[in-house]
C-alpha cells in the first residue's frame, strides 16, 4: 500500500483563476498525485501525493516548468 503525504508548495505568479487552474492542471497531471488544493490569495498549493511516484521536489519543478516559480514551504 502507498503512503500518501502532503505537500505544500509556495507558487509565485498567480494572479487570476485562469493562473489556478493551470497550476491544478500541472499538477493533476503528474503520477502518483491525488488531490490538489490551490489557494491564489495565499499563493499556495497543497497536493496529496504518493511521493515514492513523484517526490516534493518533481512538483515544484513541474509548476517551475509551466512559468509558476514554486519552492516547498517546510514542515512545521
């Protein structure tokens, strides 16, 4: 069984709706996602994945790639 986690990642360049869902989109369409929860006012995203499919770092880079700069926030 896979052990999912979440994984909140800081994104910069959002401004509008149309930004959100290019986001959620970069990231549905990676493997091993789950869920994905976008919150432009807050500039994160949160995303519910299995990370032995992709791991924190291939999410930031993928949102990195579509023209979204996202860095993982850390653990509290």
């Amino acid at each position: 069984m896979n052990s999912l986690h979440t994984t909140a990642l800081q994104v910069e360049g959002m401004t509008c709706g149309s930004c959100v869902r290019h986001v959620e989109r970069a990231l549905r369409a990676l493997p091993g996602v789950q869920a994905v929860d976008v919150r432009l006012r807050e500039r994160v995203a949160l995303v519910r994945h299995d990370p032995a499919a992709t791991p924190a770092a291939e999410l930031s880079a993928a949102l990195t790639a579509e023209g979204y700069p996202a860095e993982i926030e850390p653990e509290s």
